[in-house]
C-alpha cells in the first residue's frame, strides 16, 4: 500500500495558526481506529530544512496550514520545486522543501498538496476565532476522506485531489 504523509504545521499559541496541528492531531487520533497504518502524521510549527528528510519513501504529501489570504474556508494546491526567498530563511514553504528535495536527493519529490484553511485571528494567545472553528471541520472531513480513499490507492490524480478539495469546501 502507498505511503501518505500528513504534516500539519502553525504556531497553536496564535488562535487560528493552530489549524494545521489541528487537523493533523485529528488524523492522528483516527489512525489507528480505522487501521490507516499506511498514513503517517507529523506536526510542526514550521517547515524547516531538516523536514526533507521526513518525506522520503512517501508516495504522496498532504501539507496543512492556515492561511489569513483565501477566500474560502480551504483551498487545495498542488504543491511544486521552487526556489522562493525562504529558501535559505529559517522557515520554509512547502515548495522551496521540494526543492531542497531535489537537490539533496537529486531526484523528483513525492506528489504534495498543500491545504490552506482560512484564518483570521493570529494573535498570540488568542483561540480560534468561530469562523475558523467552521473551516476546521470541513478541512477535517475533508482530509478524512482522502485518507479512507487512500486505503485503495493514495494516488490521485491533479484533476480529481481537485474535485475532492471543492466538494467538501
């Protein structure tokens, strides 16, 4: 069976950065009641460099963060190799990671897809604000249901991880 990685990665002490530890802390309570022992999940408060090492012998990448930029309560990207200004920063996109990848393995990264959920409250010690409370749940049906399909194959298509992401949102 193919290998999925979850990494949800925000600051939980910002109010709505939390999401993505969130849903990742979700997937993981899940995991063994639904014998997903093909899906592995990580929680971060950032990407880092050394986090290049935690995608290898995975088929497919799923990147969780919150996001104070969309207009919807989740949105679904394919993620690509790019050299960004974080690329040398101390955090790092999900697609500067893929190119990090690359350069270290020298060969194409797993298939990655980063899920932005909309925030809107990040400061520190605050909680989630309400309408994040909304966009969590339906990120978490969401990434639910991608994790049961994985069980038949944790590789999808760009076209139908699409499909999926606007049919929950």
């Amino acid at each position: 069976m193919a290998k999925l990685l979850i990494i949800g990665y925000g600051n939980p002490a910002r109010g709505d950065d939390a999401l993505g530890p969130l849903v990742a802390e979700h997937i993981e309570s899940l995991k063994s009641l639904r014998h997903w022992q093909h899906i592995d999940v990580l929680t971060a408060y950032q990407l880092q460099i050394e986090n290049v090492m935690d995608l290898v012998d995975y088929q497919t990448v799923l990147f969780i963060d919150a996001d104070s930029q969309i207009n919807s309560p989740y949105l679904l990207t394919r993620c690509q190799p790019e050299v960004g200004q974080s690329y040398t920063s101390h955090a790092l996109t999900p697609d500067a990671l893929l190119a990090v990848y690359q350069q270290v393995y020298k060969t194409a990264p797993p298939a990655c897809y980063l899920l932005k959920m909309a925030g809107y409250a990040f400061e520190l010690g605050q909680p989630l604000s309400s309408i994040a409370t909304e966009n969590l749940r339906l990120a978490k049906d969401f990434v639910e249901h991608c994790c049961q399909r994985s069980e038949q194959s944790v590789l999808f298509d760009d076209h139908e991880m699409m499909e999926l992401s606007t049919a929950y949102a």
